[in-house]
C-alpha cells in the first residue's frame, strides 16, 4: 500500500468503530474524527528540573530579568529554594493555574552555567 491509501484505510477503520461504539451506546452525535497520522508522536517532558534550570540560564544570558516556568514540581520548588539561599536568584512566586503551575523567578545575574546530570540506563 502507499502511504495516502494505509492513512485512508486508518482512518475508515477508526471512523467505522467509533460509528458503531457510538450508536450502541445511542449517541450518534455526528462529531467529526480527527484523522490519524502515520509517525505522529506527542513530545514528552523527560526532566521538568532540566527544563527550568535551561529556562532560567537561557533568560540569564539574555540578561532578562524575570522568568517565567512551567510545569511545576516539588523538586523545581525545592531546588529554587537552595538557589535562593546561596543567592543565585533573588525571589520566586508560585502561581496556581490548577493545571501542573508556574513560577516567576527574579533573577539578578549570577548564573553561570547551570543543568542536570542524568544516568542513562542502557538495556543490553
């Protein structure tokens, strides 16, 4: 099969089992499907810590003085903390959308480099 006629196929099949689904529950609503794509992949966050600590180091050289990251963790929580202590950053505030949050860190310049160091585990 070609690529168009396996999408076509795929997607006759999602629709025709979703019709039947629906029509034995007895709400045909008519909604329209989103077709599926073949090698579509939903991105995932590997480390929320690393991500905030790029944010931040990325704002730093840009010489911003806020930023503002999301999601939220305890651990990104605690690590702003111990920034905060030593004096890295000056002030954070957590912001509670309901979702997985935000924080706005002021930062006052004395970021140099900043990451995480993380094991990969190789199954051989």
């Amino acid at each position: 099969y070609t690529y168009h006629t396996v999408r076509v196929l795929i997607c006759t099949v999602v629709s025709s089992c979703s019709k039947a689904a629906t029509t034995e529950r007895g709400t045909d609503s008519g909604a329209s499907l989103r077709p599926v794509r073949l090698g579509e992949f939903a991105m995932v966050r590997i480390s929320v810590l690393n991500d905030t600590l790029k944010a931040m180091y990325n704002a730093e050289k840009r010489g911003k003085r806020q930023v503002l990251v999301r999601p939220v963790s305890k651990v990104v929580i605690k690590f702003l903390q111990v920034m905060q202590k030593h004096g890295y950053i000056n002030e954070f505030e957590y912001i509670d959308d309901h979702r997985s949050g935000k924080i706005v860190v002021e930062l006052n310049g004395r970021i140099n480099k900043c990451g995480v160091i993380r094991f990969s585990f190789r199954n051989s």
